[in-house]
C-alpha cells in the first residue's frame, strides 16, 4: 500500500444534525439545490459521490440509475444508510479518496460537495476521480473559495495573514483549505476535464441576513445571482460544472452488480472474489471487510 496524504475522518461526528439541521445551514442547504439543478443531466447511469457524509444530497440525484455513497466515515454512511434503505439503486462504500476501490473508467458521473476543502493534495484527489470516469462522464464539484469578498476585505484590513490573490491553497484550520478558483480550473484542464459551467453560491452567508430573512427567499435570491460564476467567483462557495471528452465508441453496458465495481486499492487486481463478510483480492490476498451493508475499504480486514 502506498503513502498517501491524511484525511478528514468524520467517524463517531454528529455533524448531519449539528450542522445542517442544527446549525443554522438551512439558506445554505437550499442554495446548493438550486446550483445542483443547473448542472445535473437529465439522465444518467452510474453516480459516485465522493464525501456522501449522511446522504444529504443524494436524493437530489433523480436522474441516476444507481448511486454509489462514498465516505471515510463508516458513521456517516450508516446514517446515510438508515436514511435512505437498502435499495438495490444505492451502495455505500467505506474509502480513502486517493484510493479509490474502483474500476478504471467505470462512472459516467459523479460529484464532490463539501469535500475537496478536506483534500491536502487537490491534484491528487482529482487525478482518482479522473481514473474511474468514463468518457464523457459529467463531474460536478464544489469548492471552498479563497478569493471571496469576505477575504480580500480581512487582507485588506491586515486582519488575516495569508492572502486571498495567491494560487496555492490556504490551509485555516488542520485538513481544511480553501482555493483559488484558478487553481482549481488548471488542476481541472491538467486532468483533461472541460469546464462547462461555473456557479457561484452562498452569496448572502451573513448571519445579519440569515437571522432577518427566510432561507427559502434568501436561496431563491442566490439562485439569481449563481450565473454570475461565469464571470466572476467572489463568493465562499463554487461550484464547476466538468466534463471529459465524449466517448469514440459506444460505452460499454453499466455493471449488474456490486462486485463488479471495485478492483483492489492495495494492487489494483480485479475482479475480487466475495467470501462471508469481506471481499478478497486474489493477487495480494488482501481482504476488504462487508459489515452492515458496507463495503469497508479503508484498510485490509
């Protein structure tokens, strides 16, 4: 197994309740609907959802035949997985990012929200997520904004130390950066990804207007002003709409079951062979845990 950079582990965190439901997101959380519907396809087969947490999103993914929930977090996905069943149309799936268990070219979608802003090494990420879409396939991520208002007035008041104009992430607390736009357009293009559409969200997290106005009036608002991201991107949340180059042949069907995702994130074997309670790979041996309708890929069992 190779080294590769830390992760955010959410394991054992309320945050589903203490954040979202809790903490006063609910202008945030309508807002991002309103950016997800503008970059969604109207249909598609196969969804990974990189950084799943709770489910929180995935119901908004209508149009996909089938969904994979990944998360770090087994806490998380059992949530998710409490909140949304046993549907043949979901399967959660434990894993390290820079790791990705699957195959090659497999997805021809997936998504990324609230999540790239935990990644030490965003190229890195990106290049796994490119790896296992197919041609074609649509990518929508979101990210953590350096160059937003809030930020050039704190620069501008010498309030903050680091400055909101430079490329490379700005790391503010332990695992989470924020990013320059620019930045992420070129790790995007390096990786062969075409940017169709930028939004831009949150445009009133204010807690002056949050406290004075409904969350629904103030999404509805932001959803006015989200097109503006093909201009410019001052607000602490974006979110790019990427594809890869259409496909020179017809793609093949998608897989028929579970199994036939994954490969080995240890040697990159496939197909693993399904044992009671774990999946073994028959080219390094290692074993990959099922417990509670999740496949655990994080280490070997």
């Amino acid at each position: 197994m190779t080294n590769t950079p830390p992760v955010c582990n959410y394991e054992g965190s309320d945050y589903q309740t203490t954040f979202w439901e809790q903490g006063g997101r609910a202008y945030e959380d309508k807002a991002e609907e309103f950016a997800l519907r503008r970059m969604l396809p109207p249909a598609g087969n196969l969804l990974l959802e990189l950084g799943a947490g709770a489910g929180r999103n995935t119901p908004r993914y209508t149009a996909y035949n089938r969904i994979i929930l990944l998360d770090y977090s087994r806490t998380q996905l059992q949530q998710a997985r409490a909140k949304l069943g046993d549907s043949p149309r979901y399967t959660y799936v434990a894993a390290d990012i820079y790791r990705l268990p699957f195959r090659t070219a497999l997805f021809d979608g997936a998504t990324m929200i609230r999540t790239l802003h935990h990644m030490a090494d965003a190229p890195q990420a990106l290049a796994q997520v490119r790896r296992i879409l197919a041609p074609g396939a649509n990518f929508i991520l979101e990210f953590a904004n350096k160059h937003n208002l809030k930020a050039m007035l704190r620069h501008a008041l010498r309030q903050q130390t680091w400055s909101p104009y430079t490329l490379d992430p700005v790391e503010f607390a332990a695992l989470n950066f924020d990013f320059h736009p620019q930045a992420v357009r070129g790790w995007l293009q390096a990786q062969g990804f075409a940017v169709q559409k930028t939004l831009t969200v949150s445009h009133f997290r204010l807690g002056i207007l949050k406290r004075s106005l409904p969350p629904s009036l103030l999404a509805a608002l932001d959803s006015l002003f989200q097109p503006t991201g093909a201009l410019f991107q001052l607000t602490p949340s974006v979110f790019v709409q990427a594809t890869l180059p259409a496909p020179s042949a017809p793609l093949p069907p998608p897989p028929a079951s579970a199994l036939e995702l994954f490969q080995c994130p240890s040697c990159g074997a496939s197909p693993l062979q399904e044992q009671p309670g774990f999946l073994l790979c028959p080219s390094c041996l290692s074993q990959w845990a099922y417990q509670d309708g999740i496949y655990d890929f994080r280490q070997p069992a």
